[in-house]
C-alpha cells in the first residue's frame, strides 16, 4: 500500500508513521485532503490544507502533554488518553484519477479500522467521509451516523458527481452497514431541496435543527441515537456557530456551540464504542488570526478521544 505523505508537524506530537504497514494504534489521526471534485469547483479550494493546519494549532488544543490538566476532562490528559497514539500523515491525491485515488483512501480506513484503532479524520471538505463510510463494512457490524453540520448533504448527484460535499449522508443511506443517523444543527439553506428533505425523513434520519438544540438542549438529541451500537461521528465545522468556528466555507448564524457539541461528544464516548469521528469543511484562509477554528477541532478530538479511552478502560475492566 501506497505510503501517506509526511505531514508538517504532528497533531499533539504524537508519533508520525507513514507506512500503513506499520500502522499499530489504539487511536490514529488520518488527513484525506481531497474528495471527488464539482465542474464548477474543478481545483482543490482551501480546505486541503486544514488536516496540517489542525496539527499546528495542537500546541494549544493539546497545551503541555500528558502530565498536564485538562478541565474539559477533569484528569490529567495523559490519564484519558490511548498509550498508543499515531499520526498516520495525510491522504493527498496525486495524478490519479478520483476512483483510484478514494479506493486507495478507503484501503487506508480498513488497514486502521481493522487493527483496532479509533480513527480520527481531518478533511478536507465533506466528500473525504464517503469513502471512510466505505471501509465501515470491514467493521462487520451496522455502524450508526453522528452527523453535525448546517446541512443535510442528502444530494444524490451534483451534476453528475456522486461523491462530492454534498452527498455524503445520502451516500451513507445506501450503505447496508449503516443502521441509521442523527442529523443535528441544520439551519439556513444549502444545496438540499424538498426532495432531499423527504428522502432523508423517509430513510428515517433524526434530524434536529439548531434552534430546536437551542430550545430543547441535548436530551431529546442523545435518546435519539441507539446506545447500543457503534458510532461514526462527522462533523462539518459549519455545523458550529461562526462565532465558534468562523473558518468556514458558508458560515450561517444560529449554530451550535461548542457547549453543546463538546458534551454530546464527551457523553457518547463514555456511553458506548465510536469507531471513528472526523472533522470536516476547515478553511484555515479564513479562520481568524489566532486559529481558533483549528484550536476548538483539535479540542473537540481530544474530548472525544478523552471519553473513549474512559469507555475501554471501563469495559476492560468489566
């Protein structure tokens, strides 16, 4: 298998393995910088470059190591997190065709997947989750949807591309391996229509806008997701609030805060398994001066990965 690129620092100052051979971790970090391309949108636009510009803000979401704090998890961070972490370096698409090129990211999924490590994806724009969706098949159990995003991305085609940004959830509907999703902090307008509105309701996806996370908080949200199967979580960092996350494509005001998403993260890590979670849709050119769209992803991983290791602890222990 082809090796990753090396990336320009690590995330956290993890160990850096660019040989999937040698790819061993309880938790792997995996950039995919590139998803099938729109005519109207033919060249990479700037979220290729948010998988290394998350890692160089990791000196702040990952300040000081393992000996130090961390309040979000109440234990020193080395006391949560994986002994064996990994930064598996980036996807980047050379002059492959797209096919070749998301074969060859999906065979990077089940090599991680299948040794057991959570994985931890940083895109790129939304069409890098469709094939990690994929390679959930080698798992060989239904895996239920986490999606947060200001959009449905329900498109079965955007002029003929199926595996864009806005198709990821419709594609992961057609997937027999896919049990079900929750859909939370959809506002505003985006590429969906009636149809894919209907469509997703028909499938049976929970969808819940931000206003009604405003309204009714998480509850409602967490009981809508089956606490007893696998999670994959994505998540468009529009899904957040431009006020959280201002580096963004399409920012549209009224999303969640990283109140919300952090303990819907931090709740569902120490409830039951999640196989993987990615972060999508950064644009660090218009991020703001200090990175905090790059800071709260990195925060939100490490909650997430933070809760997960108090989950398989606990059940090691069982």
């Amino acid at each position: 298998m082809q090796p990753t690129t090396r990336p320009e620092r690590p995330f956290g100052d993890w160990a850096v393995e660019t040989d999937p051979a040698r790819w061993q971790a309880d938790v792997a970090l995996l950039g995919i910088t590139h998803s099938e391309p729109y005519a109207h949108d033919p060249q990479p636009n700037d979220q290729t470059r948010a998988p290394d510009a998350v890692r160089r803000r990791s000196d702040i979401s990952c300040y000081g190591g393992r000996a130090h704090w961390d309040f979000d998890l109440d234990t020193n961070l080395g006391a949560v997190l994986a002994e064996r972490t990994l930064d598996c370096g980036n996807a980047v698409r050379g002059p492959e065709e797209y096919g070749e090129y998301a074969t060859r990211v999906q065979g990077y999924a089940e090599r991680l997947l299948t040794a057991g490590a959570q994985l931890i994806v940083v895109g790129g724009d939304h069409g890098v989750t469709i094939p990690v969706l994929d390679a959930l098949e080698v798992l060989g159990t239904k895996v239920y949807i986490v999606h947060i995003d200001a959009h449905l991305d329900w498109r079965e085609e955007v002029g003929g591309v199926r595996r864009g940004y806005s198709s990821p959830l419709r594609w992961a509907s057609l997937r027999p391996w896919i049990a079900g999703m929750t859909q939370i902090g959809l506002r505003a307008t985006g590429s969906a229509r009636r149809g894919e509105v209907e469509a997703a309701r028909t499938y049976g996806s929970r969808l819940f806008t931000a206003n009604a996370v405003h309204a009714g908080g998480l509850e409602p949200v967490i009981a809508s997701i089956p606490a007893d199967l696998p999670l994959y979580i994505t998540i468009d960092a529009d899904g957040l609030d431009p006020t959280v996350m201002p580096g963004v494509m399409a920012p549209a005001p009224g999303g969640l805060y990283f109140e919300q998403v952090a303990p819907l993260l931090t709740r569902l890590g120490r409830r039951q398994r999640v196989v993987g979670m990615d972060i999508v849709e950064i644009a660090p050119e218009f991020d703001a001066a200090n990175g905090i769209t790059c800071i709260t992803a990195g925060r939100l991983i490490v909650n997430l990965i933070g809760a997960s290791g108090e989950f398989r602890r606990r059940r090691a222990a069982a």
